[in-house]
C-alpha cells in the first residue's frame, strides 16, 4: 500500500493478478468468520489454487480477498466414518493414487485420479475445490453424483448437509451459498462386491473429457442389482441417468444389454453445444463411454486387483 492506504501503482502494474489481500486462517471457526466479512466484496476461499490462480493471472477472475485454507490442519482429514468416506477440504488428489478406503470404493477412486490433469496439478488441487468449481468435466464430481455424495457446509451461522443431487446447478453453479466453506464431502463405501467401471474420453491424456461415464452394479443370482450410471462433461453437470439404470436392473450383464443401455444414455442426454465440439458428437461419445464403462465393469480385476 502507499500513502493514505493507496495501492502502490508499482506494484498494480508488477504483478500478474489484480491486487487482494491475503489471509491465512488457523480454524475453520476464523475461516467462516473471515469468510462473512470478505465474502460480499468478491472474496474467495484458497484452496489448491489450480483453478484459481490461472483465472487471476490473466485477470478473469479478481478477487479483492482471498482466504487460504491451506493452514487449518483439521482440513487435511481423510479417514472412513459411519460408512462413509469422510474427505476433507484441503485433501488433494494426489491422495487418491493409492486406495484410502477398503474394498471398491479405493479402488475406483485410484483409477479416476489418473484421469485428473496431470501429476504436479495433482499435487495441489484439492478434492473438494473441484466439486465447489464444478466444471461440468470434473471427474470428482461425477464420482460423487454417481454415487451420491453428502457435502458439508459451513458457515458462521452454523453446518448444513447437501446432497450431490442438489449441490450441482450447472455450469460452475452449485449451491454453496458466498460465505459457506466446503468443509468436507463424504462418499457412501461401497459394498465389497460392487462392480465398477469409469471411461473417459478426452482430446490428451490429461485434458478435461469431452464425455465420461462411471458404472457400478452388483450382482445377485447372476443379474444386475441397484445399478448406477453417471455421465459428466456432456451436460452442464454431471449426473445420474436414472431411466438407464432402471433398464439395466435385474439384467444379466451381456454385450446386448450393454448396448441398448448406452443408445439409451445417448438419447437422455441434453448435450452441449459448443464450438469445439457438436451436441451430435458428445451424444456419441456418450454411447461410446458408457458401453465401455459397463464392459470394464464385469471384469473381476475391478473388484479385487489392482486399481
Ligand atoms: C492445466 C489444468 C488441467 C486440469 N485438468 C483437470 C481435469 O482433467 N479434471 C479436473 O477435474 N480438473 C482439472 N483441473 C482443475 C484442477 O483439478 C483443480 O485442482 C480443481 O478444479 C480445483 O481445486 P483447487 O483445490 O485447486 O481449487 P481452487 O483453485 O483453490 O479454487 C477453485 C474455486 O473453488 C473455491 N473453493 C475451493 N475450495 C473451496 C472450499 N473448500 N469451500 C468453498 N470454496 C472453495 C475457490 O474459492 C474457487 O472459486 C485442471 C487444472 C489445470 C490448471
């Protein structure tokens, strides 16, 4: 600051992102506190910074504050609860490479994980800041629409509980109010014989997909038992297609039935339209990935090798 509390213009025009002021919380207590003053001046949490930080470099997004969460050790949490996977704020996703939970719901979330970005924006980005952001390609927010996550807010009035059906609004859209703090999310375990399968489709290895599908089911006498089917990065949000998984229930798993199930994920979907890709092409990739997740989903390596 300069003189009578002026931004020094050295220092406007020196540095990358539009100025702010930086606070570094120790509790979640002072975070929300924080957060109710700086919240209705555009101010936002710091979490991994990997969506973030490139928006305020180039200036897209300009926050006068920013409250890092990064220092508030509770945040750091992962452990299983009440059966449930308890993910805290400042988790990243790095942590997922190997599984943290027992059982399928480990491993699934280590095979996704590789599909995130790449290994150094692994590192920082977080769990939970991506289901705040809510880019409708996020791998984590189809897992935890598909599964259906619980999302814990917090605010100075107090806590709410979100379920992942009423967290996502649309594109970057979610419920969280401006002074809510994610404090953490929380994955239902999944039952030691459920089958699962994830596909993706993305330009790179590392890109944001331009279609996904997550599939699990179990079996009982043979036939397909409380199917789940997912799509992400073809609609504004990530969700499950509930018609599909109503035909897929008490199936056996064969390549026709697989099949049918994808033409009709196709048809539900209201796909996006932009200038990279057609509304024609996402739908059909949204076949493709969603064949493909239920073909990887029979294989007995998804329920017991490696991730
Ligand atoms: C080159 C590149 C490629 C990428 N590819 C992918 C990809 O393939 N798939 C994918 O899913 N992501 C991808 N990402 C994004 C990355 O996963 C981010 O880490 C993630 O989207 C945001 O997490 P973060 O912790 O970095 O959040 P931040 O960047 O710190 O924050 C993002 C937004 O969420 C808010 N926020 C964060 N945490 C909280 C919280 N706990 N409570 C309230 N608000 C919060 C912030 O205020 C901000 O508005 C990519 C990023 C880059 C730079």
């Amino acid at each position: 600051m300069g003189p009578a509390g002026r931004l020094d213009p050295f220092y406007e025009a020196s540095m990358k992102p539009a100025p702010f002021q930086y606070h570094a919380p120790k509790t979640v207590a002072e975070a929300v506190v924080l957060l109710a003053e700086v919240a209705p001046a555009d101010g936002r949490v710091l979490a991994g910074g990997q969506s973030l930080v490139p928006t305020m470099a180039f200036r897209l997004a300009r926050p006068t504050h920013l409250v890092d969460i990064n220092g508030i050790a509770e945040l750091g949490r992962i452990a299983v609860a009440d059966g449930k996977l308890v993910i805290g704020a400042c988790v990243r996703h790095a942590a997922f490479y190997r599984p943290v939970a027992d059982g399928p719901l480990g491993l699934l979330l280590a095979r996704v994980v590789r599909h995130i970005a790449h290994h150094p924006i692994r590192t920082r980005g977080t769990f939970c800041g991506s289901l705040v952001n809510a880019d409708p390609a996020s791998e984590w927010c189809l897992v935890a629409a598909t599964l259906g996550a619980e999302m814990v807010a917090q605010s100075r009035h107090g806590r709410r509980v979100i379920a992942a059906a009423d967290f996502f609004e649309g594109v970057m859209s979610t419920a969280l109010q401006e002074d809510e703090l994610l404090v953490e999310a929380r994955l239902p375990l999944l039952p030691p014989d459920t089958h699962y399968g994830f596909y993706e489709f993305s330009r790179r290895a590392g890109d944001f997909a331009i279609a996904m599908a997550l599939a699990t089911y179990r079996l009982e006498d043979g036939r397909m038992v409380e199917p789940r089917l997912g799509i992400g990065g073809a609609e504004p949000k990530p969700r499950r297609i509930v018609a599909v998984e109503r035909m897929l229930e008490g199936q056996e798993p064969s390549p026709e039935a697989f099949a049918s199930a994808a033409q009709a994920a196709a048809k539900a979907v209201e796909a996006m339209d932009d200038s990279n890709y057609s509304a024609d092409y996402r739908r059909d990739l949204v076949e493709t990935v969603t064949r493909r997740a239920l073909d990887q989903a029979v294989q007995a390596e998804c329920r017991t090798g490696e991730p």
